[in-house]
C-alpha cells in the first residue's frame, strides 16, 4: 500500500530556471509509455520510474505554489 501525503505545503526546493510544466508532464508521459510497451530492461524500468516520480513531484509543487499565489489574490480581492 502506497501512504500519500495530504500535506499541500510545497516544498521550497526551486525549479530549474527553464523548467516548464508542459514540457515535464510530456516527459512522463514518454516514460510511461516506455514503461507499457516493454521497451526497457528491469533496472531501466525503475530508474525510469524514479525520474518520473520525480518529475511529478516537481509539477504537484509547481501546482501547489501557483494554488498558493492565487489563494492569496483572491484574498487581496476580497479585502
């Protein structure tokens, strides 16, 4: 059984300055059908599934700073 955090607090680890969200869900999705068609060997599969991980971890932060950023608008706004 996987145990998922519900802490929505992002982690204050900074994105590569060209980072782009787009860009790291295709890569995922890359890996994933990497993964689905047998392409990769055993060790590849689980370092590919590590830097996927990875990757998704990175959008889930860059998702939850920009949740943030607006939550604090629309309280500007309200005020």
């Amino acid at each position: 059984m996987i145990k998922r955090s519900s802490c929505s607090k992002p982690v204050d680890t900074p994105l590569p300055e060209s980072w782009n969200y787009e860009t790291t869900v295709a890569e995922v999705e890359q890996i994933i059908k990497q993964i689905e068609a047998g392409e990769l060997d055993l060790a590849e599969v689980f370092e590919q599934f590590t830097t996927a991980v990875e990757y998704l971890n990175q959008c889930q932060n860059f998702l939850l700073q920009r949740q943030q950023q607006m939550d604090l608008l629309i309280e500007t706004l309200d005020n």
